[in-house]
C-alpha cells in the first residue's frame, strides 16, 4: 500500500523515525541497522512495510530495499511476527540473517533475544529454499563458507577472544570475501580485534 516515503526527516530515535510528506507526519518504526544508516539530513527517502491489523495500521521503514525484503521474508514465517523480525534485523545485519539462513547456521539465528532453539530451525526450514533461490547462492559454496567460518571462530576462541565478538568480524570478513582460506579469515580477525 505504501510502498516508500520521501520527504524531511522531522524525527530520529533508535526505534523509530518520523518523516513529513505532504504536510502529513508518518511515524515509522525501524530496526538499529537502519538507525545507523541514516545520516543527519533534512530530507530522507525510506522503503516501507504497511502491517495493517484489525486495531492498528503500523508502518516500517528501511534504508536499504533488501532490508525491507528480508524482513517480508522474515514475518513470513509462523512464529516470527514484526517485532521479532524487527529485532533480528537490529541484532544482525540483513546479509548476516541472509547468510545464516541459506547455511542453516541455527546457532546464528538463535543468538537474536527472543528467539529459542524450535523457532530458529523453523526460520531455516521455511525460508532455505526460497533464500537460496531468491538470491542466488549456491548451497555447495554457502557450506564450505561456513565450515571455513566455524574453524577460524574456534581456533581464535582458542587463542582467547570472546566468541560474539570474534563472530561480528569474522562474519564482515567473510561477507566481503567468502573464498577466503581459514588461516586468512584467522588472519585479518586477529588485525581487527
């Protein structure tokens, strides 16, 4: 119904937005990636999702159209309604859930507040067909990506780093480059952390 908003930026918070078009203050709810993505101007351009319920009409912005198109993906699933999938994209980043998804990295998935074990794997069951074809990806390379990912986690959780945090650059590292070998995903993490 709405499908994006273009107008001066009135209001910005973490979890929401409000943008004037037309006279008209739209309150848009919005994840922590996208916070971080819009800068401090007076007019902004936003992708929307309308959720319309029998007692409210709420409205969803993204700075980025696959942002928005994981999220549709994401409330698509029984279970995850908008807040849930809101969190997810505030927790990670759209590519990560992409990624997560397309190699059945559950543990990835469950790390979002919120979202236990039986939830995960359903977000996996009824989205991995579609990811991978949406996108694109070969399954093959999406398993040796994460297999080389997991070695290169465990061996600097060896060498003493914290987990969550070894994940978030490993996780960049390997979204920039994902041919890279074990030993350099280890090496470019040890530069970065």
């Amino acid at each position: 119904m709405i499908n994006h908003l273009k107008g001066k930026l009135v209001e910005k918070n973490p979890t929401h937005i409000v943008v004037e078009c037309g006279g008209v203050g739209y309150f848009v709810n919005i994840s922590l990636h996208t916070f971080s993505k819009i800068l401090d101007v007076e007019n902004i351009s936003i992708f929307t999702h309308l959720q319309v319920k029998e007692d409210s009409h709420t409205l969803f912005g993204f700075y980025e159209k696959s942002e928005r198109d994981i999220f549709r993906l994401l409330i698509s699933v029984s279970g995850i309604g908008a807040s849930i999938a809101r969190t997810m994209l505030s927790s990670m980043e759209p590519m990560q859930i992409r990624d997560a998804i397309a190699t059945s990295n559950v543990a990835s998935i469950q790390s979002v507040k919120g979202i236990g074990a039986k939830t995960a794997q359903r977000v996996i069951l009824d989205l991995k067909d579609k990811v991978l074809k949406i996108y694109d990806i070969d399954e093959v390379s999406a398993t040796l990506n994460n297999t080389n990912k997991d070695e290169a986690l465990s061996a600097l959780e060896v060498l003493g780093f914290m987990r969550k945090q070894s994940e978030r650059i490993v996780d960049k590292i390997v979204s920039q480059d994902a041919s890279l070998s074990v030993e350099d995903i280890i090496k470019l993490s040890l530069k970065n952390l």
